[in-house]
C-alpha cells in the first residue's frame, strides 16, 4: 500500500516488528462485514457498478469461508488482517478489489472493525454472565435453610444463611453486566467514513451504512473516532473487575472445598487428584482462576 516512493522493501526484522496480522486476524470476519457494507455505501455513491459490488460481495464471502474453515493464508508480510483480506479478495475477483479500498484507511477502518468486534463480545458475555447467575440462584435456592459461619479475617464472625453468601456473587455480576452494557453503549459509534485523519473527499452516506451496520450513531470527529480506543480500555477494565468478582467466587470455592472448612463437595468429574497423594482432591477450575482477575477475559472472552 505504501511502496511507491521506496526503492527497497522493508527488512525482515522491521516487518516483524510492524506486523499485528499475528493478532488481529481475530477481527477478520468484522472486517468483512465492515467491508460488505462500505462496498454498498461506494455502489450508492456512483463508486462501484452492481456487477463490481456483487463480485466484492461475493469474493468477500469466499474469503470469510475460507477463514471459519481454517484454510486461509495468512502473509505476515501484508502487515494485518486488513490488508491480506483485500490481498485475497483482488487475487480472487481482480480489479473490483482494490476499489473497495477507495474513500478509506485503515485507520478507519480498525477503529470499526474493532467496534463491531467488541460489540459482540459483550453480547456473548453477557449471555455468560446471566448464565452464571442462574447456577448461583439455583445453588441458593438449594441450600435454602443451610445456616453457615461467615467469616471476617478467616475467622469465624456472624452465622448467615448459606443463600444469602452464595446471593451475593448475583449482586456483583448484576453490576458486571450493567459495566459490560454501558461499555458497549459507547462503543457503538461507527466511525467509518473518517479516513486516515480528516476523512474523504469522496463522500459516502455515512447514517446509511451506519444503519446497516446497527449502530445508532457516526462519529462527529474524525480525529478522535480514529485515534481513540477509551473505549476499548473501558472494556478491558469491565472485564478485570468481572475478573475479580469470578477470582472471590473461585477463593471461596478452594476453601469451601478444602478438609478444613468442608461446607461443600466438588462433583469428580470437576475436580483432579494427585500422582503422589491419592487423598487429594483438587479444585482444578476454581484453583486456575483463584487470584487472577484477568480470567474472565481470558476464559469467556478469549481475549
């Protein structure tokens, strides 16, 4: 995309150093639905001729299956997953491709892609979250009755119904999901149409493809829609709080299960034991997560 004004290709270490297609492959399938529908905003505007668009489309698709299957090459010397889809696609359908890249960056276009990304990631944690809280009501409502020691610096302080200790990880998660909710609210801007800094001179019906998209809003700077990612950040910081509650859940999981405190059994086929100590029954789940906040992203968000 750059090369015109260089007479040699970039080292060997310095596309190392550049490349981001190791990572951000994960965006791929939003990149193409990003794409698909800045190839409509183009056709609207006069850009492309339908028989350009259905080839786009189409070639877009071929490539979107290739990648749920497994079977598409990622080049580490095209960069990041922008610009080896495009790669593929003008392989595939010839000069219609490269047009699809006309009135945008791939600034604008990363800040999109991953908007919608991240969009539905908090759907499906969401759904995860909720999930969670059934069990926990489910567990409550078994041990309804249960009277239980709750405890203050490990030691024994005030007897609690053993419901209303397990109801208390729900209260936490309801906030978690409110986090997750009012982070994905904002983000969900679309902030295509910005260009690298200070937009197109080609213009396309932004409110248009934002509404194909499903986002309520467009940006309305296009300095800040591409060179901020608070948005991002909020999310990650909703996650490890997320994280933290799952990390107190699993710590009292660990101690409940132990021989010293003895309020719960573990099921066997959540638990492993020992080569060695054949009277061990290890909590393996909650002992993996147990002081890590960052396990709720890294086991529900494979982030």
């Amino acid at each position: 995309m750059w090369h015109g004004r260089f007479s040699q290709d970039p080292s060997a270490r310095l596309r190392a150093y550049g490349e981001s297609v190791s990572f951000d492959q994960r965006l791929a399938l939003a990149d193409i639905t990003g794409s698909k529908a800045h190839a409509r905003g183009l056709r609207r505007a006069g850009i492309l001729n339908d028989a350009e668009f259905a080839a786009i489309v189409s070639g877009l698709d071929g490539v979107a299956q290739d990648i749920r299957e497994g079977h598409f090459v990622w080049r580490e010397e095209l960069e990041d997953v922008h610009m080896n889809i495009e790669s593929a696609l003008t392989e595939r359908i010839g000069a219609a491709g490269a047009k699809l890249h006309t009135a945008r960056s791939r600034n604008d276009q990363v800040a999109l892609d991953l908007r919608l990304w991240l969009r539905e990631e908090v759907a499906g944690l969401l759904v995860s979250v909720r999930r969670l809280q059934l069990a926990l009501l489910g567990l409550a409502e078994r041990a309804e009755g249960a009277i239980m020691p709750g405890y203050t610096h490990l030691q024994r302080a005030q007897p609690v119904p053993a419901a209303h200790h397990v109801l208390a990880y729900i209260e936490m998660l309801e906030r978690d999901a409110g986090r997750l909710t009012d982070a994905a609210q904002r983000a969900n801007v679309m902030p295509l149409g910005s260009g690298a800094i200070a937009g197109s001179t080609i213009v396309l019906d932004r409110v248009e493809i934002a509404k194909e998209l499903g986002f309520p809003a467009v940006s309305q700077n296009s300095m800040d829609a591409v060179a901020d990612r608070d948005f991002a950040c909020e999310f990650l910081s909703t996650c490890a709080i997320a994280g933290m509650h799952l990390s107190r859940l699993c710590e009292d999981t660990v101690l409940w299960a132990s021989s010293e405190f003895g309020f719960l059994r573990l099921s066997d086929a959540h638990t492993t034991g020992s080569s060695l100590m054949p009277q061990k029954k290890i909590p393996t789940l909650p002992s993996w997560l147990e002081g890590k906040p960052d396990g709720f992203t890294a086991i529900c968000c494979h982030c």
